[in-house]
C-alpha cells in the first residue's frame, strides 16, 4: 500500500515538473508578445479587477466559465478606454498561435451600455436569472456577441466568428449563466 502511494507521487512529480517546465517555455517565447499588449495599457485580469472595483466602487462578478477553446493569454483594462466617457472593463482571452481563438468580455454601466437597433439582433435567449440576452452575429464586422444586463452593469460576449461553430450561442449563454449574483 505504501508502496503504491510512493510511486503515485513520483508520477505526479513527474507530470508536474513536464508540465512546468513546458509552461515556463511557453511564457518565455511570448514575452513580446505580451509586452505590446502592456504598453498599450492592458494588465493582468485579478489587476484590472482590482482597479474596477475603485474605479466602479463596487465589484464586477466575471464568468465563472470560458469559450471550449484553447488559450494562451489573458489580459484587461479598465477605465477610461480610448478617451470615451463610458468607462469599461475590457477583457481578451487570446492564442497567439491560434488567432480566431479570440474571446472578449466587456462589462460597463448599464447607463453607458449599448443600444441595439432589430435589425442587429438575430436572437432574443432567457438567461437562468430571468434576465434576457441579445445575440448579434451583424453588430460587429468579425464577431458574434451575447449583450445582457446583470447587477447594474451590461456584459457583452464577443467571440471571433471563424470559431462560430465551436462557441456557439447557447455556449455563450451558458457561459452568462455561470456570473455569480
């Protein structure tokens, strides 16, 4: 029984160390990649959370769950995004080997938050809160979002349209479905 438990472990340390060691590559040969997203003013999400919460005075409650697809960054921003009044938290899941691997979140006030004309929305969709969401796959050129309101603020799910059918509408709602209240 012992003995069973030692070599459980050794494997575990084994599947750990690959699995490190691979990861600290992995950051090592995207360092430029992730230094233009800082320079133009992106930090990590758990920063940016931080700083919506100050900038928002209260908290924003994030997706517990993500698109079915493989990234390999994760940045945010807050605030004052190219100098408009309405003030969000913009949040990019990327591949940088796989571009349509491409997911954003951006969370606002719902009194900056974004009016859609009908001829914008393919779909209306209930949330499990009661709450109803919009689907658009012709509000932006190159990608699909879900667009609701929850706790005072508008949360649009945008994801890149060449993943269409790997991240699919009821996906993106499940996804909405997963804020916690």
């Amino acid at each position: 029984m012992v003995f069973i438990k030692i070599i459980k472990i050794s494997v575990l340390c084994i599947v750990l160390t690959f699995t490190f060691s691979f990861v600290a590559k992995a950051d090592y040969s995207s360092e430029e990649f992730q230094k233009s997203f800082f320079e133009i003013g992106y930090t990590g999400i758990h920063q940016a959370l931080k700083d919506s919460s100050i900038h928002f005075n209260r908290n924003i409650e994030l997706p517990v769950e993500l698109p079915p697809i493989a990234f390999t960054h994760s940045f945010s921003r807050v605030g004052d995004i190219e100098d408009k009044p309405n003030d969000k938290l913009e949040i990019k899941y990327i591949n940088k080997d796989i571009p349509q691997n491409h997911y954003k979140i951006f969370v606002q006030p719902v009194k900056y938050g974004i009016d859609f004309r009908d001829n914008l929305i393919d779909q209306k969709m209930k949330l499990n809160d009661g709450n109803e969401a919009i689907y658009s796959t012709k509000a932006v050129g190159s990608f699909n979002l879900l667009v609701f309101e929850k706790n005072g603020f508008q949360y649009v799910l945008s994801v890149d349209k060449r993943i269409s059918n790997k991240v699919t509408p009821e996906i993106l709602v499940e996804i909405a479905n997963s804020i916690r209240n």
